[in-house]
C-alpha cells in the first residue's frame, strides 16, 4: 500500500515509541497499545476527541476545543476541516466546510490558507501541509505527555479513496513533525481490527460492514474477514450525508425556534451561526446519550439569548431524512459488492455519529441477520469514535520492531494481492444440503478443518464441492383467521402476504469425492481442506482417534 | 492449527460399488479466483506476509504487476462533468428554484429520472469543487454565488425520494411528445410511440412495463399493453406545482384558503393527466396498425363461422325443402298408383265377375246340353233339381274352380262326359269336405 513510507527519520526499531492515530477531518485521537491492549489517551485539556482545528491569537496557538471555541470570535485565524486538502490541488477540494473558518487559498499547487499566526499583525501563507505538521506536533506532544516517553513514530488511518498523492502528502506532514510512518492502514480495516483484538474467536469468518459515519464525510465498507485476514469488497464514500448534515437539522430547528421570538434569523449572521453551529453539535451529542436535550446560548443573535429543549423523538423525526440517507448509503455498499443484507454477519458502526441511537436501530432493522455493533445496540461495544485510533495503536504494537523496509516490503501490492475464492467450498450431507467449510472471497493460501459426527456406524462418501449462495424470497400468506375468536377483529388491514426472504445454498461442481470405511457408531470424521496459492487443493480425512486417514490433490485449474 | 469447527450433519453412506484409488476420487476444479488486495493488517497479516516472502524482496516491477491485477473497489473520483454549462443556467437565480432543471444544473440532463443516487452525489460533488464560492472569492472574482446555490437546491430536491418524485412528476423535459400522424408511419410508428411510452411508463407503480414492442408483436403481447396502460397505476402527483403556502402565524385562513386551493389544483391536474394518458393510448391504438391487423384477422374468422352458419342453415333448410318435396311427390305417386290399383282391381273384378258369370253360364250350359242328364224331355222338376245342384256346387267352389270346371265341360256336349265331369267334381268336393255326401245327387 504505503511504498513512499519515509525513512527520513529512520528509528531504529528499538528506540521506538509508537502511537496510533486516527487523522480526520473533524477530529483526531491517539491511542497507544501496550501488551496488546490499546488505550486512547486524553490531551491536557481532556478530551479523547480532539477536534482538529488549529487556532491562532495574538501569535499564540491553539489546539483541540480550545481552538474550537475560537471559531466564534476569530474564525479567519482558525483552520479546521484541512484533512482531505492534503495532497490535493485547489481545484479539486470542497471548501464547504471551511467557510466558518479561514477560507482555503490556492498557492503553488497546493492548498494554503492566510493566517495570522505571529504577534505581530501581518498575515502569512501556511500551506495545508504545514498545518498537519503544527497538529502533528501536538498531538505528539500530547501523547509524550502522557507516556512520559517521546514518541517518534505512528500508524495513521486513512480513508479507503485516499489518493497515493493524499499519501505521500500526509506522511511528509508526519515526518515533519518528527513522527516516523511506520505504515498507513485504511480507517474500516482499523476499526475492525480493534473489534477483533478484543474477541478471542477473532479467526471466525464473517462478512462485516464497517459504517464510519464521521463529521463532515461517511464511508462505508464492506469488508470480509477470514480468519483474520481482510479483504475489501466494496466501498462507498458520501459527503452528504453526515454528522453535519444532523447538525445543519437542528440549526434549522432552533432557528426557526429563535425567529419565532425575535425578529432575526441567526443563521445570517457568521457570529451567531458559529454559535448556533457549536450549540447545536453539543445538542445533537447529549441526545445521543440522554432523551432530553438543552440547547442556550447566550447572545444567540442581537444580543438575544435563547435557550430551548428539544426530546429525542422529535430530533429524530426531523432528521429522519438524514437518518434514511445513511441507510440507502450503506444499503448500497452492500448491493455493490455483489452481497444481500443476510449475507452481512456483523455491523462496525464507527465515527462520531455512530453514538446516535436512531442509526444504530435503524441498521438492526436494515440487517435482521446481523450482530450490529454500536453502544446503544451492544452494551460491550467499543466507544465508536475510539475505534479507529485503537486499531492504528494495536497495528503500530505489532509492528514497531520491524525494520521500516521490513515493513515496506511486507506490504508490497506482489505480497498483498492474492487470489480470493469465487465459491465457497464445503461438504454435502445425505439430504445433498451443503455446508460451506471455506467461505467465498477466502484469501488463498487457506487451511479450515471440520469435525463432522457420524452418527451411525458404517462407510461414509465425502462429497467435497463448491457451493454459492443465493436469496430466496418466499411470500408467507396471512395465517387463515382463527373462527374462535374472529369477534369484530380490527387487524384486518395488516393481512397482506409477507415477504420472506433466506439465504440458500446451491450446490455448484463436485471437486472430489472421498470414502471413510469402518466408521465406529458416534465416531467423528475429520476433514482439513487446504487450498493452495495457485488454487490447487489437498482434501485430508480421517476418523477422529482412528488411524491412516486419507490424503487427495485436485490440481490448480 | 488445531483449530477445527464441529458441524451437526449426517454424511450420507457410501454407494455400492464406489471404489477408487486411495479412497479418493478428484472429480473438479475450483472456479477461478478473483484477484483481491488484502489489508496490511493486523496478526494473521504478519504471518501471511513471512510465508508470501520468504527473505525475498519484491521490485518496482512485481508491485506494478499485482496491482494491475486487482479488482478494483475503489470508484474514480475523478471524470470530467461531461455536459457543457449553459450561461443562462449560470445566471440563474436560486430563489426561482421551482422553474429551474435541476437535471441540467447537476450536469445530468441525459439520465433525467434514470440518474442513481449515486450519480447524483457525485455529480453534485463535482459542481461543488467547481462553483464553489469559496474557490471563486479565493480566486478573486466577486463573491456571486447564486449558481452555487442552484446546485445546493438541485441537491436537496433529488437526494431526497419524496421531493425528488415530486419533481420528477412535473419534469416536462423527460416527456416525449407524442408523433403526430404524418410522422409516425410505417416502422416510425413503433419506434416514436415506444420512446412516449417509455417516458410515460416512469410514472408506473408497477414496473417493469410493458414493452410497446414492434410490428411482429404477437396479439397477447399488444393487448397486455394496451391493457397496462388503459389500467395504468400512477405515482404521478402535482405538489411541485403548488402555490407557496404563506408561512405560519400569520394568517391562518388564508393559509387554510390557499391549501384547500394546492389542494383543489392538485386533484384536478391528476384527473387531467389521467385523461391526457388515456387519449394518448387512444390515439395510439387508433393509429396502430397491428390493432388493425388483429381485427381483420378476427372479423375475418368471425366471419368465416358466420358464413359457415349460415351455409349450414340454408343447406338444412334446402334440404328440408327437398325431402318435403319428395315426400309429396312419394304420397302423391303412392295415391296415384293406388287409384290405378283401384281400378284395375275393379276391372278385374268386373272381368272375374263376368267370367265368373261366363263360367257358370257355361257350367249350366253344360247341364242344359246334357240334357239335364234326362233321358228324353226333361220334367220341369228335373231341371229345377239339376239346376239347384249346380247352384250348390257353384256356391261351394272359388271362381278359379270354376273357370277350371268351365275349362273340362267347354265344348262336352255329350250327356255322360258332362255328368262323369259334374261327378268327378263333386267327388273332389265330398273328398275335400266342402259338399255333405248326397246333398247333389242330381250331379252323381
């Protein structure tokens, strides 16, 4: 993935001190794993999430919420929302998001924004670069704070559409700030990772959506992970909609509320939109923990204050459009990678967005099959906005004693690019149902190995074949009303048959056929399916605590 | 790895006669493989990667090849907006969001209605980079972002499924006019009403619709169609075109007022379009040449039977005539034959009788020319005896007898041939029990 892995600042292995970060648009957090157990770590004002905005008064700077707070009063020295500006030229950015705070420039092929970062009162040209390198520093610093150890290296996320350039880009702005890159990892792959580290099955095969629904971008994956190897399916990027798209919802609400009072609209005004923006966010926060919420703000517009409450029920009504927009989006990642929502075995809701409890339900709706996690679903659920800066962390752990080239030729496209299974591969019972022992879209080589009892005593026949699944809808009719108690019933309006749809198998080729003979009464047969890297496959079976067994090639295609 | 998973499931017993070499039969080969990129992440990674090198390191080269391999998963972000912005567009202002093309603003005017929601983020994402005025400050120019916010209007209107329909319920740049007559003729006809219907079909609850199709289409195929649309189930509604509602607390009848009226209008319009839809199938039916054909073809059939009835009906009633015919003629024949029958019967009769008369003439002629077998003159007593008899006799036998008697004593004159004749007859007579012996001792 990453071959432009500077090594400028070439650590050795040893004096390494490592941390992972998750970079994004809105927000940043760091996290560091020891003995394989991450933690995110608070910068000095406290917070986990900080926000990535960078702020200067007066020649001094300001970070995190501090720097958040500026937005009010001293919006054009503030940057925020830089992250997807690196690497990229002007023409080819979306300033909507930094309208509320220095505008971006175009400047040398780059991004640059005019800033007043010194006391004195001339402005200067800071390229997007070197804002990432001055948030870098910080949050390095911050991390060394706490530690007590300098930190000098970092695994960072990124999204999955970053561009080579985007890359390259952020690792200079790392490597300026004396952070070595040990490697960049994909920001879904990251949150899985982090569910994974914690699961002691995390060998299981399973096809898992990671939504990240962040500030002002979501992105959905559809990844599959088999036996703790990932692969990326499909993915789907959208800048619609997202946690400021929520937000935008209830600054129209309390708006409309404050005209309802006073004479004008606060969102005409950059000071009172800033605040009204921010109170919102606030807002949009505490409903996702409680079902009431406050929102006030003092001098909203004319001096005015206003404060408000609004109830979960109501906010969630007014952003269902929102609410659906993210379902259709993550519905479509789904379809795009050629799967149905049954096929789906587990949900990541990850992102600061992911808190609100309406998404989370409305995903467990969305994919019945599936164990959606997200704190209001699952109560062991990882805090979402937490996940992808612990699996950089525990990626960073396992990595930061190899030597950088180690590393760079471990992630090389020849060692990363293998051959993945179009059909799962399994056994056919005596009924010719098919069980899958190897999943489709299994990276090769792979090895799984089944116990199957055989009940009866006797010869037994292996099938060994190839199966693909498929979804078939079958219409329920209405249960025929029952005559004993069809006194002046009123449910007669919900007697429209019922789709039900099941995930089937169909039996595709025979491979092999095998015979285990003498087989004790409750014995067990083992089978071990090995496929190769050129997709040849070794089929071994025995009875368990028998002797011999077993041994077949079917050569590579 | 000593990692296995137990599956509940009955193997089925082996078929007799399954023998092989080794126990095991290789009978397939896996489908080919998808060529994927797995993540650089996390333990099992590690491991992958130590066995994938080996203590090998991979050139430039073998990276390029790998990766020209992979299935892409990621889309291009990247594409030019391929239609051209028109200056009157750029100029437009977002206040007449209502009258504006939303399509053409996204840059979308060729997939109108077919535009996926994906289509339409990115095409809206593409505008944004573009026009954002942000970008147009920072460059410079004036801060005029009127355009931009055309783009944001568009942008909401289609992302969302209500507002989007709504919209694309007025769309008029995604209807076709229907062809006029001169137009469509011959194969034009099909493809001009296909394309309106097409158009028309967006509006279908159900779909997929039906296909217009073309000259060959079969007569079940063209009715289902026209029957789909004379049927047709719209989603089609005129909220777009409704008048602003004045905003809230300010006047609430006239708010009601002006509802009720979007309310009115609106109804009113889909009645409109429902009935412009049917006389558009109309129109196209009466124009459409298969129909003809169809009925042709029916009346043709209809009237085959028709003629076949009627043949049958005139052949039955002919026929009927004929017989009756013959039967007169029969009865009549039978009447006339057996008047001639008559006749000829009482001819004959006559004929017999006289004969009869003849004969018996004869028969006592022939008494008479024997004398009344007496010798000499004969008493009167004599005679009247001999006479009587020969009435017993007569009386006895049938005329044909008589003709035969007749026959034997015609020409006999002699007395004791006549009487040995008369004798012999009487003889038969007594011997057949039709005369008592004596009662003609005149005749013996």
């Amino acid at each position: 993935m990453a071959t432009t892995e500077a090594t400028t600042n070439g650590t050795m292995p040893n004096d390494r001190h490592t941390i992972g970060i998750s970079f994004g648009n809105s927000n940043n957090s760091i996290a560091i794993a020891v003995d394989d157990k991450a933690e995110v770590i608070a910068n000095e004002d406290g917070d986990r999430q900080i926000p990535a905005i960078l702020s200067y008064v007066e020649g001094e700077e300001y970070t995190g919420q501090q720097a958040k707070a500026q937005l009010i009063r001293n919006s054009k020295n503030t940057v925020a929302y830089f992250r997807d500006f690196l690497g990229q030229d002007f023409a080819s950015i979306d300033p909507t998001h930094s309208h509320a705070s220095a505008h971006p420039q175009e400047h040398e092929s780059t991004v640059a924004f005019n800033i007043q970062d010194k006391a004195d009162s001339e402005t200067s040209t800071v390229t997007v670069s070197e804002v990432a390198t001055r948030l870098f520093k910080r949050l390095a610093q911050s991390a060394s704070d706490y530690s007590g150890k300098t930190v000098n290296s970092a695994v960072i996320t990124i999204p999955t559409n970053f561009s080579d350039k985007q890359k390259a880009a952020l690792i200079t702005a790392a490597n300026n700030a004396d952070l070595e890159v040990l490697q960049l990892i994909h920001e879904p792959i990251a949150a899985v990772l982090a569910y994974d580290a914690k699961n002691e099955h995390s060998g299981s095969d399973k096809v898992v959506v990671v939504a990240d629904l962040g500030g002002t971008r979501s992105d959905v994956a559809v990844v599959a992970a088999r036996n703790g190897i990932y692969t990326i399916l499909a993915t789907a990027h959208d800048y619609e909609f997202a946690g400021t798209a929520l937000d935008v919802v209830l600054q129209d609400h309390f708006a409309k509320e404050f005209i309802k009072w006073n004479t004008t609209d606060p969102r005409e005004e950059a000071r009172s939109m800033a605040k009204l923006k921010l109170e919102s966010e606030a807002t949009k926060k505490a409903l996702s923990i409680g079902t009431n919420a406050n929102f006030s703000v003092e001098s909203l517009a004319e001096g005015a204050d206003f404060s408000s409450t609004i109830n979960r029920l109501r906010y969630e009504m007014i952003a269902r459009k929102v609410f659906d927009g993210f379902s259709r989006l993550i519905e479509g990642a789904v379809k795009k990678a050629d799967l149905d929502v049954l096929d789906i075995d587990e949900v990541i809701l990850s992102g600061g967005t992911s808190h609100t409890p309406k998404i989370a339900r409305n995903m467990q709706s969305l994919f019945p099959k599936a164990t959606v996690l997200a704190p209001s679903t699952t109560p062991t659920a990882i805090n979402p906005s937490e996940l992808q800066a612990r699996g950089a962390a525990l990626q960073a752990n396992l990595i930061q004693e190899y030597e950088a080239e180690d590393i760079e030729q471990s992630t090389h496209a020849a060692v990363t690019t293998v051959k993945h299974l179009t059909n799962a591969i399994g056994v056919l019972s005596a009924d010719d149902v098919f069980t899958p022992i190897i999943a489709a879209e299994t990276a090769v080589p792979a090895r799984r190995t089944i116990h199957i009892s055989a009940p009866a005593a006797g010869d037994v026949l292996i099938k060994i074949v190839e199966g693909g699944s498929h979804i078939k809808i079958s219409t329920i009719e209405p249960k025929p009303k029952d005559e004993a108690d069809s006194d002046d019933s009123d449910d007669d309006s919900d007697e429209e048959p019922e789709e039900q749809r099941e995930k089937v198998w169909k039996v595709g080729t025979v491979l092999a056929e095998a015979s285990i003979k003498g087989i004790k009464k409750c014995g067990k047969v083992e089978v071990m399916i090995n496929v190769a890297a050129d997709l040849a496959v070794t089929v071994t079976a025995r009875e368990v605590g028998g002797k011999g067994g077993l041994r077949g090639n079917i050569t590579a295609p | 790895m000593s990692k296995h998973t137990e599956v509940e499931l009955t193997l089925p017993a082996l078929p007799q006669g399954w023998e092989a070499e080794g126990n095991f039969k290789a009978l397939g080969k896996v489908t080919k493989a998808t060529e994927r990129s797995i993540e650089p992440v996390g333990p099992h990674f590690l491991a992958h990667a130590r066995r994938a090198r080996h203590k090998r390191t991979f050139s430039e080269d073998d990276k390029i090849q790998a990766e020209k391999n992979v299935k892409k998963v990621e889309d291009d972000d990247s594409g030019e907006i391929s239609e051209p912005e028109d200056p009157m567009m750029l100029s437009r202002d977002a206040k007449d969001w209502k009258a504006q093309d939303h399509y053409a603003v996204l840059g979308l005017s060729k997939y109108r209605y077919k535009a996926t929601e994906e289509q339409i983020k990115r095409a809206h994402r593409k505008k944004v980079l573009r026009h954002h005025p942000d970008k147009k400050a920072a460059a410079g120019s004036t801060e005029d972002d009127g355009f931009f916010k055309c783009i944001q209007k568009a942008t909401e209107v289609l992302l969302d499924p209500v507002k989007r329909r709504q919209f694309d319920s007025v769309d008029e740049r995604a209807e076709v006019e229907p062809p006029s007559k001169k137009l469509a003729k011959g194969d034009k006809f099909y493809k001009l009403w296909a394309a309106v219907f097409k158009a028309e079909g967006r509006f279908s609850r159900t779909q997929p619709v039906p296909k217009f199709g073309d000259a060959n289409s079969t007569q079940e195929v063209v009715e289902d169609f026209y029957n789909f649309f004379y049927t047709f189930d719209s989603w089609r509604s005129f909220e777009y075109q409704d008048e602003d509602v004045p905003d809230d607390n300010e006047n609430r009848d006239q708010k009601r007022h002006v509802e009720k009226k979007n309310n009115n209008a609106r109804k009113k319009k889909k009645t409109e379009d429902s009935a412009r839809l049917r006389n558009l199938v109309d129109q196209a039916m009466a124009g459409d040449e298969r129909i003809k054909k169809f009925r042709q073809e029916a009346s043709a059939a209809k009237n085959k039977k028709k003629n076949d009835k009627e043949a049958a009906a005139k052949k039955a009633v002919e026929d009927a005539k004929a017989k009756k015919e013959a039967d007169a003629q029969a009865a009549k024949d039978a009447e006339e034959k057996a008047k001639v029958d008559k006749e000829q019967g009482k001819k004959a009769k006559e004929a017999a009788k006289a004969a009869v008369k003849k004969n018996k003439r004869v028969l006592k002629g022939s008494v008479k020319d024997a004398n009344y077998f007496a010798d000499g003159a004969p008493d009167a007593k004599v005679i009247d005896a001999v006479l009587n008899d020969v009435e017993i006799v007569q009386g006895k036998i049938d005329p044909d007898e008589i003709a035969a008697l007749a026959g034997k004593l015609n020409g006999l004159k002699v007395k004791d041939e006549v009487k040995a004749v008369w004798s012999e007859e009487v003889k038969r007579l007594i011997g057949a029990g039709k005369l008592k012996d004596g009662e003609v001792k005149t005749l013996v």
